[in-house]
C-alpha cells in the first residue's frame, strides 16, 4: 500500500488543507504540541481545556531536551525558540556539595543546556506555547470540561456540558490523572510506590535579597544561572536559580515517610518537615532561612510513583488515543515527561497527514506503534535513574560524581521524531495491515534502558 509522501519534517501544509478534524483535550504540554503540530500538518483542530484561564508564570522547573526542542524549535520559523530564550535557565553546570559542607565538584549537565534544550518555567512553557497556538489561530476552548467521550465507525468525539462535539479524531491529553483514559482504553493504571518523595518550593526572591542570611544565594546571579546539589547517602536537595536570579526553587529528594501525596496541592507542612528531614546536616543553618522564603506559600511533598506501560493508547474504533502524562507518566528521574509529550504531537501530526483523512484509525495505530516502545523504555527506566542516584553515597561521589549525573543515551536526545516517522510510516502501516509486529527502531535493540551516557553531544560530535 502507497501513502502520501507529505511535506517533511520541516515542511508545513495549508491550514484545513487535509480535511481532517482533531480534537484535542487538555491544555498542557501534549495538548498544545498536538495542536499546534496538528495545524502545521494542515488540520482543523478544536482544543477544549476545563481551567477558565492559562495562568502564566506557575510552578517551579520544566525540562525539554534536545529530542523535544527539535521540534519546538521549528514553531514560528524560530519565533518561539526566541521567545522562549528570555527565559531560560541557563545552566551548563551543576555544583555537588556533600551535607557536610565539603565541595565535591560539578559536572556538566548535557541535553537541556544552551543550544540543546530548555529549562524554564512550567507556567511559562505552557503560557508561550499557549500564545503561539493563538497566533496560529487554533480554535481553543477555556472552560470547557470534557465529560465523556464517544465513537463511532467514522468519528470520534466528546462531550463539553452536555453537548456532543464530533471529529475525525480525538487526542486526550488531560494529564496523569485523566478521567478520560479508562474511557478510551478501558484500563486501569498499574502503580507502585517507590519509597521517595520530593519536598518543591518556589522561593520568593526579594525575601532572599533583602535577608543576609540568604542573600549568598543571589551572589552573581547577574553573571550567570546556577544549580547547586547538597547530598547525603539517602537525601538529595538542589537550589536551581534562573533568570540572573528572578527565579528561585528547590527540590529535595526523600524517603517517603511524610504521608506524601502524588498530586500538586501542598502547605507550609512541608517546610518543617523538610527541616527535619536535613536536621543532622551541618549545612542546615545555611539552608533553613533559605527554605523558608517561600512564594506564595507555593510548597509539595510530592510522592514518587511509577507506573507499569499500558497495553493500549487506544480506544476500540481507534478513533481516541490518550498522549502525554495521561498514556505514558514517567518519574521526573526520567527527564523526558515534556519531550515525550512533544514526541507524542509530532509523530501523530504526521501519522494523520500521511494515511489522509480517509484512514484516521490507521493514523493513530501508526502513531501508537512508533511512539509505545520509545515511551515505555523511558518510563520503566526511570525507576532505574532515582535508584541510582539515590543509592550513590558520599563515598563513592568524593571519588566520582557520575553517581548523581543524569544518563544522556543517544537513543533518547539524539532523536529526530519527525524524519523518523516520515521515514518509517510505511513500514510500521504494512505491518498493521498485514498484522504483522512491527519492530522500532528508536529504542535500544533489546529494548532495556541502560544508565548510560553516550549522546554525541558529549565529545562535541554534530
């Protein structure tokens, strides 16, 4: 069977010119990408998202690597790289200090750094990509809660306070806590505990300017953005400060013993127990006033959960797929959550330009085939990344740091989705057709996620 050969990874269609309807839910990350990408492959796209309003500046950090920022950078002709610029952390280096004060050194943080990926904020993130997908003129919909989802042999579609809304297709992207997912696959997610938690807050930094006891965070901060990591054998904390210093939070890993939720809503709590947790460190008295600067009350003791991939993205008709955090939610050890969602966006944009409008539900099996295996590595890798470097002790990092540095596999950053899956769709569409298993080839051969750390980047290599 021939397909269309498209406009290529570069390429961009006429908007509406494929005659295909998408229908995306959710407003973040996975959401706006499939939008977004969805248009510049030249669909109709309607997005419908339950918040009244985009926040803007929310949160603390967020990471697109160099695998996610592929794409990205395209939007605009590079208008939204540039304006994502102003706010970006950029760090190139990470500083490693033992609880005890001793100064262990720093490594070099590969993947997300200038010219390779973005670390900014995730309110931001959403809010440029928000902005971008108006200018575009993609029909949003705030306050629009999605209640049910429904197919059909030639549509799918949802329904957003009683009325039913059809398409061609629909991608939910509400998030890890989707309602919509058991809908759509009718599974369940299967989750473990890892026994961490992470303490987050977000710093109020004129309090640290204006307080000698935290001012030292704020030393050059004009100069340049920095990361600094206290450790012990089983506690990790790291200030991340951006922006010549308008941007201020830390994160602190844990034993889970403080009754840690997975979701986002926190309290002031979580200072005092983070204190406790850091009572033994000789580095405490420099750290407490600094946790105590924060934001707006902004802190978390998020739990660390992982969970088992699903067997299916996929609703019966496949005219629904679930994408981003509601499909495939990895620990943030993972440092892929906002790149996979990218992924997500791109291969499913070019999976519904090259099948056509006539074969929608081969699209998304397409898309589902390329992206499944990639997704699922990443996620049950993760586990493996926390464990790792939650199990380095002090002993062995005053020998060498690569304990606690993030692994970078080529297979992950070096990635273009969008030439792999113009090159691949034929394949991986016969294989369905004929039902015959198809075979990735953007995931390690045996598909298992090794801790390595072998991007070309890091010999400087194109």
């Amino acid at each position: 069977m021939t397909f269309t050969p498209g406009v290529g990874p570069d390429g961009t269609a006429p908007p509406n010119s494929s005659g295909i309807h998408v229908i995306v839910v959710g407003l973040g990350v996975a959401g706006l990408t499939a939008a977004i990408e969805c248009y510049r492959k030249g669909h109709r796209v309607t997005l419908f998202e339950r918040s009244p309003v985009v926040k803007g500046v929310e949160g603390d950090g967020i990471t697109i690597g160099a695998n996610g920022s592929r794409v990205t950078a395209k939007w605009g002709d590079g208008a939204v790289h540039e304006r994502m610029l102003p706010f970006r952390f950029l760090i190139e280096k990470i500083k490693v200090i033992e609880y005890t004060g001793y100064d262990l050194g720093e490594f070099e943080l590969r993947g997300y750094n200038r010219g390779d990926g973005y670390t900014l904020n995730r309110g931001t993130l959403v809010t440029v990509m928000y902005e971008h997908a108006r200018e575009l003129g993609i029909d949003i919909r705030l306050n629009s809660p999605v209640t049910d989802y429904w197919e059909t042999d030639d549509e799918g579609g949802v329904v957003v306070r009683g009325e039913r809304f059809p398409a061609d297709c629909v991608l939910c992207a509400e998030g890890v806590h989707s309602k919509g997912r058991e809908k759509i696959t009718g599974e369940q997610l299967v989750s473990w505990e890892t026994g961490w938690s992470a303490f987050r807050g977000c710093l109020n930094t004129d309090a640290v300017a204006a307080d000698p006891a935290t001012r030292w965070a704020l030393d050059n901060a004009e100069k340049y953005d920095q990361t600094v990591g206290w450790v012990s054998d089983d506690i990790h904390f790291a200030l991340w400060r951006g922006r010549k210093g308008k941007e201020l939070f830390w994160y602190c890993t844990h034993e889970n013993e403080y009754a840690a939720e997975e979701g986002w809503d926190g309290s002031t709590d979580v200072v005092e127990n983070v204190l406790d947790t850091i009572k033994d460190w000789p580095v405490r008295p420099q750290l407490e006033p600094l946790i105590r600067k924060g934001k707006g009350g902004w802190y978390v003791d998020q739990k660390l959960v992982t969970r088992e991939p699903m067997q299916t993205w996929l609703s019966p008709r496949r005219r629904m797929m679930v994408i981003g955090d509601a499909s495939h939610a990895a620990l943030p050890s993972s440092g892929q959550g906002a790149s996979q969602a990218i992924e997500d966006g791109a291969v499913l944009a070019i999976a519904l330009e090259l099948s056509g409008k006539q074969d929608v539900p081969l699209a998304l099996s397409v898309g589902m085939a390329i992206r499944h295996a990639r997704a699922s590595v990443i996620q049950r890798g993760a586990p493996l990344v926390l464990k790792s470097m939650m199990k380095t002790t002090c002993k062995d990092l005053r020998k060498d740091l690569s304990g606690v540095t993030p692994p970078h596999p080529s297979w992950i950053f070096d990635h273009d989705c969008q030439e792999y899956t113009y090159h691949e769709f034929a394949k991986a569409a016969n294989s369905i057709l004929t039902g015959q298993p198809y075979q990735p080839t953007n995931v390690p051969a045996d598909g298992v996620y090794r801790l390595e750390y072998n991007s070309r980047t890091v010999n400087g290599q194109p």
